[in-house]
C-alpha cells in the first residue's frame, strides 16, 4: 500500500497471533486425546485478521500492533505486506515473543481456541501518539480485547471517525467508558451473554434483549452476531430504540468447513462497507458483511478463507 495516509480508509488497534490449527473429527471432551488428521499453520490474531479482511474486500488498510523478534514476527510482517496492509506502525520488540494461539476444527466447522498473547501485552497508550497521522486519516478504528484495555481506550479517546468494538475475549464487567466510547460495540452471542450477565442467548428475540441491554449500559450502537442466523443491531434515537434483524445467507451444513475467523470476516467486512460506502444504512453494511463470514466458512483456515474483493 501507499504511505499516503489521505487514502486510509481502516485503521486497526490491535492483536497479531500466529494460529496453530489442528483438524479432527470432533472436539475433544475434558481429559480426552483425539488423532487429529491435519496440521495447519496461519496467521490469526483478531486484530490482524479483521485488517486483512478489510484489506482483501478492497480498503485501504494500516493496523498498529506488536510481534516479537522471533521468526512467527519476521514471518508475520512479510504476510502483512504481501496482504497490501500498511506496517508503519507493526512494531517487532525484542526478548519478546510472537502471540500464539492453539486451534481445534472439528469436522463439522466448530472449533476451540486457547491464545497466549505475547507481545500482544506490550501494544500501549504511546502506540496511539505514535500513530497519530494514521488516527487522524482513517474513516473507520476497529479494536479488539485481545490487547490491554487502556490502550484501547486511548485509541478510542483519540479517534473522530467511526469506531468499531469487537468486544472478544469478552469481559465480565466491560468498561462503562469502553461502551460509552466506541460508534459500534459487535459481540457474538456468547460474549453477549457474559457481559450481560445472562445464562445463554439462543434466539433472535434473547438477542434483542440483549443489544437493549448493552444500550442500557452505556453502549450507542449495538450488533450481536449469531452465526448462521445472521445478526441483530439497536441503537438509540430521539430517546427511542430500535431494534433489527438482519438474515444470513444459508449455507448447507456440508459446505461448512471451518468456522475459526468467521467472526473476524464479519466485523473486517463490516468496516470496509462503512468506510467505503457511508451513506448506506446500518443493516445494509450488516447484510453484507453477513455475506462475507458466510463465504469465509466454506473454506479451511482464518486469513486463508477471506474472499478477496
């Protein structure tokens, strides 16, 4: 990508994490070894991943993060490059270690994760400063929770445009400011029901109890994602709520693959369309990153399985 920083359209504050995939016929119980039947290597890392994805549909992509001076850093970096996302700001530290994260696919698409973060602990509130050309220049922020918090928040205090947060890991008492911060908080269904405190959201109308609820506390704009169901959004206006439904497309249970990085194809698709195309509604830029994750099941892999524009 260019330095001309006029044309950024995405900026991402974030995690890069090189994924270790495991493919096995269904995930294992407590205690339990299975023979998996395919190794894997890829690059992972929500924040990465959400930038690629922009970067594949088309934007104009910069991401600010760390990797450790080991080879997953060196090799990382040389990914990003060749993927069209802008560096300047993707630091490699020394003594520290390259985040990784530890993947089981099942047959069916599902999929455990565990992450050990590494130099992803590092990313801080000087990393803001120091990318302040790109913070001014970008449409749209997009910031996880795989890195600290407080630097998140800084990003988000910085930041004039439209601001996504994909609220994952998510946090049993998320922020107020985190909420009251970001243009857009997106979470799945799990994560939506640990920051609001219910047991399980299973259906359609439980989400949309929940988006009311996060809007309660303290949130603008809410889109909880459903998988194959799709997503439902909420947003407050003149002191009255609204709240809406957006389908999926269907994709038969034979062609599901792997679901690993379906959210991140989501929230990826979800910037680009409302970086490029900001006139449009809420549940049309939905619609279409809907379409995007829907793909992106039907092939193995996280980065590897995003469509390209």
């Amino acid at each position: 990508m260019s330095s001309d920083t006029a044309a950024l359209e995405v900026l991402v504050f974030g995690s890069a994490i090189i994924d270790f995939i495991c493919y096995t016929p269904r995930l294992p119980a407590a205690g339990e070894t299975l023979h998996g039947h395919k190794f894997q290597r890829g690059f992972g890392g929500k924040g990465a991943n959400q930038c690629v994805a922009a970067a594949r549909l088309g934007s104009k992509t910069a991401l600010v993060a760390k990797l450790g001076d080991d080879s997953f850093g060196a090799d990382y970096l040389q990914q990003l490059r060749l993927e069209q996302v802008n560096v300047q700001h993707v630091e490699r530290v020394p003594g520290e270690s390259t985040g990784i994260a530890q993947i089981a696919v099942a047959d069916d698409g599902e999929n455990n994760i565990i992450i050990v973060v590494g130099a992803n602990n590092l990313l801080s509130t000087d990393d803001v400063g120091n990318a302040k050309q790109l913070f001014e220049q970008a449409k749209v922020l997009v910031c996880q929770l795989e890195t600290p918090v407080p630097a998140t928040l800084e990003a988000l205090r910085q930041f004039k445009g439209v601001s996504i947060v994909n609220a994952a890991p998510a946090l049993a008492q998320t922020p107020a400011e985190l909420l009251k911060l970001a243009s857009i908080l997106c979470v799945n269904e799990t994560e939506a029901a640990l920051m609001t405190g219910v047991a399980n959201i299973s259906s359609i109308s439980e989400a949309t109890s929940a988006t009311e609820r996060l809007i309660d506390l303290g949130a603008n704009t809410v889109i909880i994602t459903l998988g194959k169901l799709g997503a439902v959004c909420a947003h407050k206006e003149a002191d009255r709520l609204h709240s809406q439904y957006v389908a999926a497309p269907q994709v038969p249970p034979e062609l599901v693959v792997d679901t690993t990085g379906a959210g991140d194809a989501f929230i990826g698709a979800l910037a680009h369309h409302l970086a490029r195309y900001p006139e449009r509604k809420l549940v049309e830029h939905i619609a279409a990153a809907c379409a995007v994750a829907s793909k992106s099941v039907q092939l193995p892999g996280t980065q590897a399985s995003f469509p390209r524009a």
